[in-house]
C-alpha cells in the first residue's frame, strides 16, 4: 500500500475498507430489509396494543449495560428492536390512536425524512446547503398562499411549536425593548412585560416565559367564555389594570384549536385590543392550522392576518413526521435582528444576496426538515390533503352525534375541529360531580387498558374528560364505531360494579 497522497486507491467503497463506513452493498441489504420490515410493521399495527404495555424500567433492564466492543451486524441489531423495543413503542400511527394531537404520520413523509438523513445536509449557510435553504423558502411559500395567508409574510421551520414561540416572544421583546437584546433584563431599568393568554393556552407559553427570563409571573391568565374562547373585555380590563401597576404589556397569545377541546379565541376581536394597546398578537395555532385550507373552516381563522406571528405544526396535523413546525410572521426582519450574530468562521461571500437560516432564530445547526413537508405536499396535492382533513373532521363528528344520543355520556365542548370531549354521566351517582369524574377516569383507563384504543383526557370547567383527536391517516369509520362501541361496554360494566 502506497502512502503517496498524490495515488489514487484502488478500490473506492463507501468509506475507506475497514476503518470506514458500513460497506455500501450491506447497507444496500439492510435498507431494503428495513424497508420491508417498516411496511410490514406499519401494516400489522392493529396486532399490537396502540398504548404500550411496558412496566417502568423493563426496556432498560433488557439492554446491555455497557455498548458492545466488538461491531455487531445491523440484522443483529433490528431484531433487538424488534423484540426489546416495539413492545415499547406506543402507537401514535394506529388508526385508533385518538390522544392527545396527532402525530403525523405518512409514508411519503417517511421516506423524505430518511432521503434528508441520508443526504446528511445541514442547511444553516445557504452555502452549507442551497437546496435546503431555498425549498424551504419555496415550500413555506406555497403552504402560505395555499392557507390563505398574507403574501408577503416570510416562513421559517423549527423543530416544535415550543421552539416557535420562544422565537416569537423574543422577536416581540425586541419590539418592544430592544436594548435588553444587549444589556439583559436585568441591567437598565427594563419594564417587567406581561404577556396574556386565556386559561387554555399552551403550556408552551408558560416555559418560553421561563426560557426567556421573563418568568412564570409575566404571564396573566384570561378567562374563556361558554365557548371557550378568551373573554375580551375581562383582557382590555387586565391590561388596563396592569398598566396601573407598573407592567409593560408585551403580548397577547391567541389559540385556534386549543389542546383541551380544540377551542378558538375570537382572533379578530383579540387582534382590536392588540393594536389599541400595542401589544403584540401571537396566534397558535398548532394543531388547527391545516383547516386554513377548508374554506368552510377559514371563518374560525378570521383576523389572522393581523397577526405579527403565527405558529401551526406540519407534524400534527398535515402527515408530516415529528419533527416539524412551522413560523410565520409579517416582521421576520425583526426576527433576525433579534438572532442574528455572525462570527467570523460563519462569514461568506454571498452573504447579502442569500437568506442564511442560523439567522432566522438562536439555533445554528438545521435539519432539512423541508423535504418531507414537500413531499408529503406533493404526494398527496392539496385537494387531497382537503379531502383527508374533511374525513377526520367527519369522523369527529358522527363520534359527537353518537355520544349526543347516548344519555350514558354528555358532550362536554363543542366539536373542536377533529376534537370531541365527553364525560360519563352515570346514574347511580346521581349527578355528584367528584364520583362522575372519578368514573370517567376510570372509563378511560379502562378503555385504553384494552390496548385497542388511546384516548387521554383534559380538565374543562373543572370537569375530568376524555378526548378524541381524529387525525391518523388510517382511521375509518369502524375505528370510530369501534372506539364508541368499547366505551359503551366498559360504562356498563363499570356501572354494575359501581
Ligand atoms: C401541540 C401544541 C403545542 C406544542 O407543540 P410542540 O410542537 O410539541 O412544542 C403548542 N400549542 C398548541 C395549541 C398545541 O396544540
């Protein structure tokens, strides 16, 4: 073997013999028998329980306690995934997986993120990756104009929603103080800033507060209406009150499709308080975002072009795998002036006349996230992703009408997009409210025990109950009935023994 640098080795594989890569004909063996496993898996999810029946700590006592010295096969090492770890996965792809939001999930969208992996492209110079940077652009600008948002409002991709509204506060106080960008909270006399949301707001606004050294007492809590929306005139109350006591008001927080109930704040109404105040007008919509594209939802979208931000997750509700979220705002300049920081290692010749995307918010490194979401765009077209949309919100609906004419259940909220809360009403208990929630968190957890289905539950009104949040590509109207079915025979049983 030549050590000359200026001879060309004679043979070129993936990564240099021994000391280099995993061969590229192995890998080409072990991809396809991944992909073959994954269709299977994706195919037999109905014989595995959607919730995971693992006891605490049993994952971590079957594996090794040390990594292994010697190299081990990769067919070594999916079959341990096999039997270790899929009895630990819980299902959130399962057509009956109706907890907490959904996580989306398709299998374009599966490919893409394994097409960006493998592309190994970290996009945070344009130059580190031009395409990266520039679909990113293009396809936030085609969600935009599809959602019916303003056309000059720019996109950025983060990994979650609690990411994106860190982004979002910070970019407010920079509006507001900009001197704290440089000399802290602390130094200087700056204003104690109080952001309002309502009683159902995130609790991803809670920890930006944290985060941004804000804390927890700067943000002030609005109570909702019977339709769960904010009260406005108990906010213009609030601020007017906190003004007289010294605090500077920052911002305001707005929800359409809030995590208990898929309820929404009257955006428009906010948005009239936000500008007379000067406050700025934060609108989540992580979940609920995707119905922007049913015209006969846009109404419960009315004033989000007044927004200075706007956050919805691709990852929830638009079959984009975890992770993906997406920023919008009118004032993304003003983002930048609040992140970008350039050393000089980081300095390019074409800086200028390219967006570099570690500009766009406190992160350097970036994944390509774009490619999926273009993807998961393109395989499915928009009418499509409509008529998908459509579908779920259906689906919660003849859940509600079911649950509707039942008396063994009362609707709690209003159908919330593909959200429906509900709660068992008993008669043997006679209306008790504490005994009532007692038994509804008993059916649930009787109900998800079964492994058949995953429901969890939210507090509305002090009341316990349980949720149904349609949005697996592979539910069907027999999940639904299915789902309806279980619950009436468990509250049977349950009552005999009640
Ligand atoms: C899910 C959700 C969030 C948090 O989402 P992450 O992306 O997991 O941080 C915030 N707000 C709303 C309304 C949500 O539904």
């Amino acid at each position: 073997m030549s050590s000359d640098p200026t001879t060309t080795p004679a043979t070129l594989d993936s990564g240099g013999g021994p000391l280099g890569d995993m061969p590229i004909d192995d890998f080409r063996a072990a991809g396809h028998r991944l992909v073959d496993w994954i269709a299977d898996h994706v195919a037999s999810a109905e014989s595995r329980p959607v919730l995971s029946q693992v006891r605490p700590g049993a994952i971590r006592e079957a594996l090794p306690a040390a990594a292994p010295d010697a190299g081990e096969p990769f067919e070594q090492i999916l079959d341990d995934f096999e039997t270790t770890l899929v009895p630990g996965l819980t299902q959130w792809s399962h057509p009956r997986y109706f907890a907490y939001f959904p996580c989306g999930f398709s299998l374009p969208g599966t490919l893409a993120d394994f097409l960006s992996t493998a592309m190994s492209q970290q996009a945070m110079l344009w130059r580190t990756s031009p395409a990266a940077t520039e679909l990113e652009e293009t396809t936030l600008g085609w969600m935009r104009d599809a959602l019916g948002l303003p056309a000059g409002w720019e996109g950025v991709i983060y990994d979650t929603a609690s990411t994106g509204i860190v982004h979002a506060l910070a970019t407010a106080r920079e509006a507001k103080v900009p001197a704290v960008r440089t000399a802290g909270l602390a130094a200087g006399g700056a204003p104690r800033l109080r952001i309002y949301a309502s009683e159902h707001t995130h609790s991803s606004l809670d920890k930006a507060a944290i985060t941004l050294g804000l804390g927890l007492d700067s943000v002030r809590r609005i109570a909702v209406d019977d339709q769960l929306a904010v009260r406005v005139e108990e906010l213009a109350g609030a601020i007017a009150e906190d003004r007289e006591a010294g605090w500077e008001p920052l911002a305001y927080v707005a929800t359409i499709g809030t995590t208990a109930a898929g309820s929404s704040d009257r955006v428009d109404a906010v948005a009239d308080v936000c500008e007379r105040e000067a406050l700025w007008l934060h609108v989540d919509c992580a979940y609920a975002g995707p119905a922007m594209l049913l015209p006969e939802h846009r109404a419960a979208f009315a004033g989000v072009e007044r927004a200075d931000t706007l956050i919805l997750n691709p990852h929830k509700w638009l079959f984009v795998p975890f992770d993906c979220s997406v920023l919008y705002s009118p004032k993304m300049d003003l983002l930048r002036q609040a992140f970008a920081l350039t050393p000089e290692y980081l300095r390019t010749a074409e800086s200028g006349t390219v967006k570099n995307l570690m500009d766009t918010g406190f992160q350097l490194g970036r994944r390509f996230r774009a490619l999926k979401l273009w993807t998961v765009l393109r395989t499915f077209g928009l009418d499509g992703i409509r008529a998908r949309l459509r579908e779920h919100i259906r689906l919660a609906r003849l859940f509600a009408d079911w649950i509707d004419a039942d008396p063994r259940f009362v609707r709690a909220a209003p159908v919330g997009f593909s959200v429906v809360c509900f709660r068992a009403v008993p008669p043997v208990l006679a209306g008790d409210p504490a005994a009532e929630d007692a038994f509804t968190e008993r059916l649930m957890n009787a109900a998800n025990a079964t492994g058949e289905v995953l429901f969890s539950h939210a507090k509305l009104g002090g009341r316990t109950v349980i949720r149904l949040a349609v949005g697996s590509l592979r539910t069907t109207e027999e999940d639904i009935a299915r789902s309806y079915r279980l619950f009436g025979r468990l509250f049977d049983e349950i009552a005999a023994e009640t």
